[in-house]
C-alpha cells in the first residue's frame, strides 16, 4: 500500500501551465531576448569571415593547422546560426512534446 501511494503522489498534477498576461513587462522580456538572438546572428556572420578568412590563409600559405582551424570554425559559426535561427522552433518543439508526458 505504500509503494501505491508514492506512486500516486508522483503522479500528481500541480495544474501549472504557461500564462501569457501573468507578469508586467513579458513584452520588453520578448524584444530583449529577440535582440540577443540578433547581437549573436550578427557575431555568428564575423565568426563565420573571420574563420573562412583563416582557412584559406592557412590552405594558401600551407598552414595545415591553420587551415584545419579554419574549417572547424566555419562549422562552428554554421551550426551556431542553425541553431540561432532555429531556436523559436526547438524550443516549441520541445515545449509541445513536454505537454504531452502524462
């Protein structure tokens, strides 16, 4: 009987759920953390010259570890923008499949 009632309490639903109106200043929230997601877009693209910049210097001037860290860069920054871009729909994604667990 003990072990049925933890379970039960485990299972308990606290009623929570996101609420848009809850807190004052939810829209100056949304325009700074868009303006972050700028600021790193925008660093991603001199991240992205910069590391290009070094892979061809390193592959002209037979720098090959240059030239390797030239090439991760670019991986880096294009996998940075991916994800910068793709934030909004990860985290809903993920925010809608949590609502699913029961």
């Amino acid at each position: 009987m003990y072990l049925a009632e933890q379970v039960i309490q485990l299972a308990y639903d606290p009623g929570i759920k996101p609420n848009e109106g809850g807190l004052p200043g939810l829209n100056v929230l949304k325009q700074v953390m868009g303006s972050i997601n700028l600021f790193g877009l925008i660093a991603v693209v001199g991240a992205l010259a910069v590391s290009a910049g070094v892979w061809a210097w390193g592959h002209h001037s037979g720098g090959h570890q240059a030239e390797a860290n030239g090439k991760k860069g670019v991986l880096v920054s294009a996998g940075a923008a991916l994800l910068l871009g793709a934030a909004n729909g990860v985290v809903a994604f993920f925010s809608t499949l949590g609502t699913q667990v029961h």
